[in-house]
C-alpha cells in the first residue's frame, strides 16, 4: 500500500530517510538514547556498527526517550516524518463485520478523522517514529535506538504509545 511513495521525502516510507539520519547531526548522541555508531554512508549504504543484546527494560527506554525529546529542537529538514500516522490510517481499511472485537474499538475507528485532527492539535517532538521494544537495545546505560528509518515529527506521546503497545503485545517480564 505504501510502495508507490517509496521516493516521496514526504511519507513515511520514503526509502533513504534513514540514511540522510545518520548524515545528519539529528539522531540522538547520549546519554541514555543513542543510534548504533556510523561508520559512514557511500552512495545508497550505510555502515553502522552490529548491535547486539537483550531488549531494554520499558521504564529505561521511556526514560532515554523523554530526555532526547525534551533536549532535541525539531529542525526543518524536508525528509523527516511528519503525519505518519494519518498516512497510515488513510490506506487502512477494515471489515469489522468480519472480526470478534470491542464495541469502543469499532466506535474509535469509525471517529478516526476526528481523533487525528485533534492529535494535529497537540505540541509535536521529534519522533523515533518506530519506538517499539523490538528496536531498543540494552547496552550498559544506554538504550540503542536502532531502524531510524521513520525518523520525524509527531505529536508528543506518540512514541511512547508506541513503546506501551509494544510492551502490551509482549508478554516477557522486565
């Protein structure tokens, strides 16, 4: 559904924001937040360091996430994320008839345009975009973002609803 934007700057699934990240000064130095270390990028490549470990505890990746945010200015640059969400959302279609879900679920969807017009409404922050426990690695202090592939601007809490949802979806105690 999203391939055809494959070469828009302006959708979230544009294929080289991750690689205009890392040559950028934007993606987070530390403490506490950091993307994998770069070796350098030549054409269409990017050279980071392996990155291995367990998953970082959701307390401490919640934690490095709000530092970043709070001390990171949103910068201007044409290739970052913006309304990822919504782009989402707009090619989303669902049959409800077809599933065994919660009233209110169905109710949220169907006032989707109206709860994204009010999220455009919030402060906005620079956004991970992809803050899910599965791309947080615990190394020492730190966590190591990794897949800066959605890197943006979003309206504050949306990485961090990310992160709950993932936690949610995991049962794994931390």
């Amino acid at each position: 559904r999203h391939a055809a934007f494959a070469n828009d700057p302006d959708h979230w699934a544009y294929w080289r924001r991750e690689l205009l990240a890392y040559d950028s000064d934007i993606l987070p130095p530390g403490p506490g937040l950091v993307a994998p270390r770069c070796f350098g990028t030549d054409g269409d490549n990017i050279y980071l360091e392996d990155v291995s470990g367990s998953r970082q505890r959701v307390d401490l990746a919640a934690k490095h996430l709000a530092t970043w945010q709070s001390t990171t200015s949103i910068t201007d640059l044409p290739w970052l994320t913006r309304d990822q969400l919504g782009q989402r959302v707009s090619v989303t279609s669902l049959d409800w008839r077809q599933m065994d879900v919660n009233r209110r679920v169905v109710d949220l969807w169907r006032r989707r345009d109206e709860l994204l017009n009010r999220l455009a409404d919030l402060p906005c922050v620079i956004s991970h975009g992809d803050y899910d426990l599965d791309n947080m690695i615990a190394r020492g202090d730190e966590t190591v973002a990794l897949d800066w592939g959605t890197l943006g601007i979003a309206p504050v809490g949306s990485d961090l609803a990310y992160l709950a949802l993932s936690a949610l979806a995991d049962p794994t105690p931390y």
